[in-house]
C-alpha cells in the first residue's frame, strides 16, 4: 500500500476515534448536568457537534451508544485492573482487593453511574438493558469467585458456593458503595475497607 494511503487512513481512523471520543463526552456531560431528564440524542449531537446520524452510524443505535458509555466508563475507571485483583491465584485477597478496586471504580464516575441506574426503569430499552448487562457480567465474575473461595477451602462452615455468589453480589454492588460513599459522606479508602472486611467476615474462616 503506497505511504501516502496509509497516511490516509491513519487520519481517517483518528477521526472516527475522536468522534466516538466527543459523542461519548456528550454523553456523560448531560448525565451530570441532567441527571433526571432522559438524554436527548438530538442535545447529545448538538454538544459533539455531529449530526444525529452520525450517532447511529458510529453505534448503530441508542443502546449500542449507552452500552459504549457503560464499557467507557468502567475501562477509565480501572476494570481492567480490578479483574486482575479479582483473579490472582490466592482468592481470599483476590475479594478483597477486587472489592477495593470496584470501589474505586465506582468512585472514579460516581456521578454519572448514578444517573444511569436512576435511569434504567425510565429508560428500559436503551439505559435499562445497559445496565443489566453490566450487572449480570459482575453476577457472573462474584459466582466464580465464590467457586474459587470454596474451592480453597476459605469458605466458613455452612455458606454454600450459591449463598457466596449472593453475598458477594451485594457487597461488590453500586447501591453498597454508594449508601457509604454519599449517604455517609465516607472517604473511597474507608468505605473500600469498610466492604471488604464485611464481605470476608461474612464469608470466610477466620484467617
């Protein structure tokens, strides 16, 4: 390919990046300026500075742009890193560390989470399926987790894997983080500290 198309197609490729960036950003601002108004896709391309089809061609649909947003938000605030504390191969601190990682997650947009799961009966389609979507990844990742902590025998007497998974469900979700963090006004340390002791005292032999 001559050096002249792949320069082409460089520019072509960073400016769908900068506009899906943009769109995104749109996204997010009114979720923070308007967190109990359904977001508007005509007011989201007036503030990327798009057409609204624009939108649809770049995520096909307005469930596909707030399934962006949810993936955007929990990969800034550090997903990635969380998983890995999730997954290491002692799983006793692999919940502990998760929790604190999903803490600071949480806390890293806490705003505009909010706003999405205030929003997800409102808005079922689009917001609504987002959110479960995210939900039933965490459900998934909280139920292996607790087959990895019966597994190596952390569990305490009498909790089985399922009653594990639902614990876990509860102490790794935004409404526990986020009755400490707002409700409370509790720093993300504390309040990561907070939900992991609970969540192994409840769970785990005595170390």
């Amino acid at each position: 390919m001559p050096p002249t198309r792949k320069y082409e197609q460089r520019l072509r490729a960073k400016a769908a990046d900068q506009t899906r960036r943009r769109i995104l950003d749109a996204v997010y601002q009114r979720l923070v300026e308007a967190p109990s108004e359904q977001v508007s896709m005509d007011k989201v391309a007036q503030l990327a500075e798009v057409s609204r089809s624009t939108i649809y061609t770049v995520f096909g649909s307005r469930a596909g742009l707030f399934d962006a947003l949810g993936m955007d938000l929990l990969h800034r605030g550090g997903f990635t890193d969380m998983v890995t504390a999730v997954l290491q191969p002692d799983a006793r601190r692999g919940l502990r560390d998760g929790i604190t990682g999903n803490v600071h997650m949480y806390a890293a947009h806490r705003d505009v989470l909010r706003a999405l799961f205030s929003m997800a009966q409102l808005d079922a389609d689009a917001v609504g399926g987002t959110v479960r979507r995210l939900e039933d990844g965490r459900t998934q990742g909280m139920n292996d987790l607790a087959q990895r902590l019966h597994d190596q025998g952390a569990l305490r007497d009498g909790i089985t894997i399922d009653q594990a998974g639902h614990l876990l469900w509860l102490h790794t979700g935004f409404d526990a983080f986020d009755l400490l963090f707002t409700g409370r006004s509790l720093s993300t340390d504390t309040v990561a500290t907070l939900l992991a002791h609970a969540a192994e005292h409840a769970l785990c032999r005595p170390a």
